[in-house]
C-alpha cells in the first residue's frame, strides 16, 4: 500500500507541466512511483532512511573534500531525504532544467 508524503506534489506538478493529457500523466506518475519512490511512500521514511545510510561511504570514495565537510557539519545522511523525495525539484527553479 502506498502512501502520499508532503513534496510528491512537486513530482506530480513537473509530470502535469510536460503532459498536459490527465490520464497519460497519472500512468507516467504510477510508473514514477513504483520504480524510484517505493520506500518514500511506505507508511513512514523508514526504509528511505536506511538507504541514506550508504551515502557517506559512497561519498567518502568519490568526493573525499564533501564528505569532510558534512562530517565537520556533523550532518546526518538523512540531509538528503528532502531532495530524494522531489528529486530536487524544490531546488531547482528552471523548469527546463527540472523538467529532464
């Protein structure tokens, strides 16, 4: 079972503003959801959470200086939730940009 959580609007507002047949969209945003937004839409961020936790390892072997400087920040993985969850698009203002 699926559940909205606040930002998937931003995902669905993107899809609307580059298919403007209704039903074409929610196929697309259906597919959307089941490929990349499983864990977000589960009944809390729990498993999304978990799959955080791979970031400063992963960051730590490709990008060594971001990864000091989130460590010094004593940020958390979890910093990038809000981004996976709009795929930035709260972010990014260009609409051709955030439309790719």
């Amino acid at each position: 079972q699926l559940h909205y959580y606040q930002g998937f609007h931003n995902i669905a507002a993107i899809v609307l503003m580059n298919v403007k047949n209704a039903s074409l969209a929610t196929c697309i945003l259906q597919r959307i959801v089941s490929l990349f937004f499983r864990d977000a839409m589960r009944s809390d961020f729990s498993d999304l959470k978990e799959a955080t936790k791979i970031l400063f390892p992963l960051l730590k072997i490709v990008d060594r200086e971001i990864f000091h400087f989130l460590l010094d920040a004593e940020m958390e993985p979890s910093v990038v939730t809000s981004y996976l969850i709009t795929w930035f698009s709260h972010e990014i203002k260009n609409e051709q940009v955030i439309s790719r």
